[in-house]
C-alpha cells in the first residue's frame, strides 16, 4: 500500500508538510509561499508555559495553525481529527491510506527512531505525512529529513501519543477536497496584513514586537534573579528556539524574506 506521494525536504516540518499535502493534490508552492500565506512569522514569551523546565519562546504561531490559514485561504477543504483511544488513531490512518489519502500528523520527536540522538528532546509538535506502509512499516515523509524513512506501528503509535507539554493526542489531518481555481495574490494579501496585525497590534505584551522588548528585559535580569547557570539555560533555549527549531535561521526571518521575494515576483499586489 504506496500513495504516489512526492517527498521534498523543507527547513520547517509544518510549512512542508503543508507545501507537500498540497502539491499531491495539485497545488505547487513553495515552502515560504506557504509560511507567508500562512502567517507564519511571528514571536511569544509565555514565562508561565514551560518547556523542559523552560518558559517556552516561540517565533511561530501556536502548531496547526499555519496549515489551517493557508488552506482556508486557498479554499481548500480540510479535516482534522484528534484521539483518545491510541489503537482507533492507528485504525483510523489505515483506513485513509486505504483510501489513497496521505495523512499529515502531530508527533513527539523524542522517540523516532530515524532521528539522531543528539536530535532529540521532548517536543511534541512536529509535523510529518504518512503516505503508506512498505513490509509492515509505515512510509514517512518527515520535511526536516532528505529521504523517506519508515517506522513501526509501536513506534508510529508511541510519538502520536507522546507524553509531556502540548501532548499531540493522536492529532492528524488531511485535505479533503481542492479548488485549483484559487486566488494567489489575495491570499498572499490576506497573509502579510495578519502577519503585521499580529506583530504590531496585540495588546498583551508578551506577543509581537511588544513581547521581544518584554523578553529582552527580562534576560538583563535573568543572571541576578535565577544565577548563572539557569541564566545559561534559559539563554540556550532562547538561541535553540531562534536559530535550530526549523525556524532556517534568525526566527524564521530568512524564510519570511524569501517569501516577500517571490510575492514581488507577481503582477503588482494591491
């Protein structure tokens, strides 16, 4: 049971599983065509969210929501399903690759198997397509990997239902029906105005750019309220969080901007 399902690598396991769902079913764009529609830039410092012991800072809006806002706007319909039983989630995905649909997911990368070690730590929102299953393993298209790779049902079962901050709970989706007749420059319209709505005008202080100067000073003040070595930590989270997360450097920046590139490419966006 193989799905002809073309698998391209991409800088951010969301905006390629996005890209590559999309192209099986006859919509090409590429990865920062995806993340600028998406609105996919943006920042948050939740000191109350913790993650490894961590506050959690993210250059993104919350998981999920990047596919969500590029499909709608596309007009492409979507369907998204969550579990609490781990065997009817299982069941469920068989059931779709039976039917020809590649399936995109949420998973923790702590227990993947194909990733290195040094990969690894617990965090459950990675985005990744299962298209088959080859010998009783399941064909996976991971966007951070260069080729496919396949897992078990134990495995595959184990990371839909990792445990710990933002559980993915079985989480999965896939597009159930396209209009290829879509309007690209309003999309792409509708994405850079949220984009600066979101960065520019949230009231809460911990979002946009409101929430990069909250997080600047409370780092100045990291080395005398928590010591040196949280300071450390918390730093390194920070910089991991900015530069190694599939952001493709500099939060997600140099993503954004190829995005602005290719949009300019088009007839004049009004």
């Amino acid at each position: 049971m193989k799905i002809d399902f073309r698998h391209s690598q991409a800088a951010h396991c969301e905006n390629g599983a996005t890209s590559n769902l999309l192209r099986y079913h006859g919509i090409e764009l590429s990865e920062p065509m995806v993340f600028g529609i998406g609105s996919g830039i943006f920042f948050s410092h939740m000191p109350f969210i913790k993650m490894n012991k961590i506050p959690v800072t993210s250059f993104r809006p919350y998981p999920g929501m990047i596919f969500n806002r590029v499909t709608k706007r596309l007009g492409v319909k979507i369907v998204r399903k969550k579990f609490s039983d781990p065997d009817m989630a299982m069941t469920e995905l068989d059931n779709l690759l039976e039917k020809g649909s590649p399936v995109g997911m949420l998973v923790g990368v702590y227990n993947l198997s194909y990733f290195p070690p040094e990969y690894r730590f617990h965090f459950n929102a990675h985005n990744l397509v299962v298209f088959g299953k080859e010998e009783g393993k399941y064909l996976v298209s991971d966007p951070v990997m260069e080729r496919v790779e396949k897992i078990d049902y134990e495995e595959l079962k184990k990371v839909r239902f990792a445990k710990g901050t933002y559980p993915p709970k079985g989480r999965m989706y896939y597009i159930d029906d396209v209009d290829t007749n879509y309007d690209l420059k309003n999309a792409i319209l509708v994405g850079i105005k949220m984009t600066c709505k979101h960065m520019l005008h949230i009231p809460i202080p911990m979002f946009g750019v409101k929430g990069i100067r909250f997080l600047a000073k409370k780092m100045n003040k990291w080395p005398e309220k928590k010591g040196p070595k949280i300071a450390r930590l918390y730093l390194g989270q920070v910089i991991r969080m900015l530069e190694e997360i599939g952001t493709g450097g500099a939060g997600f920046r140099f993503i954004y901007a190829a995005f602005l590139q290719e949009a300019s490419k088009l007839e004049r966006l009004e």
